[in-house]
C-alpha cells in the first residue's frame, strides 16, 4: 500500500509542476506570441524546478541526501525527458495536426505516469 501511495503522491506532484509548466507555456505562446516549443521548453523548465522540490520534499522525502547530487541526477533524468516530450509535441503538432496545447497535455500525462516516475524512484531520489 505504501507503493501505491507513493505513486499516487508523485502523480499528483507530476500534475502541480504540469499547472506550472502549461501556465508558462501559455503565457509566452498566447500572450507573447513566443513560438510553442521555446515556449514548451521555457515551461517545462519551470515545471522541472517545482517537480524535483515537491519530489524530493514531499513525495519521496529525501531531504537528507545532498541537493547537489539529486539535482545532478534530476538533470540527467530531465535531459531525456525535455527531448522525449519536445520530439512528441513537435510530432503531434506538426505531422498530426493536434494543437500545441492538447499535444503537451497528452504527452505529459504519459510522461508523467512512466518515464518521469521510473527514474525519479529509482535513481534521482533513491
């Protein structure tokens, strides 16, 4: 049960740090008229940051480890992702014709459940 808990809490870290992201990237699309994957990757920056503070203070409560080595590992982790998520926005928006926003909200959800909660248990917070 503690497993599932756990999952549930990083889920819900992975939806505040999307609120973060999304917000940004609207904001610099829509308002600033800043093309949508520098605005997608000005996003997900922001949501990366908010991600790795909630996931190392609240879901996997690792505060006793040292902020430059998890911050590294959060790096590492979030490279691939940032190349992952921007390949599959840039897939969708331009080859499927789905607008920006609902390409980032699909790819982050399934990001989020898998690549985003593997490697943060595993190896950035473990």
């Amino acid at each position: 049960m503690k497993g599932i808990y756990k999952y549930i809490k990083a889920q819900f870290a992975s939806f505040i740090a999307f609120g973060v992201d999304f917000a940004m990237t609207l904001v610099l699309a829509e308002f600033f008229q800043v093309w949508y994957l520098a605005a997608s990757i000005a996003g997900s920056i922001s949501g990366a940051i908010t991600h790795f503070l909630l996931g190392r203070g609240w879901v996997f409560e690792a505060t006793k480890k040292k902020i430059p080595a998890q911050a590294l590992k959060y790096f590492v982790v979030w490279i691939g992702h940032i190349l992952l998520t921007t390949a599959c926005i840039y897939f969708l928006t331009q080859f499927v014709a789905v607008d920006y926003a609902l390409s980032k909200i699909v790819v982050a959800v399934f990001m989020g459940m898998s690549y985003s909660y593997f490697f943060q248990r595993k190896f950035v917070f473990n």
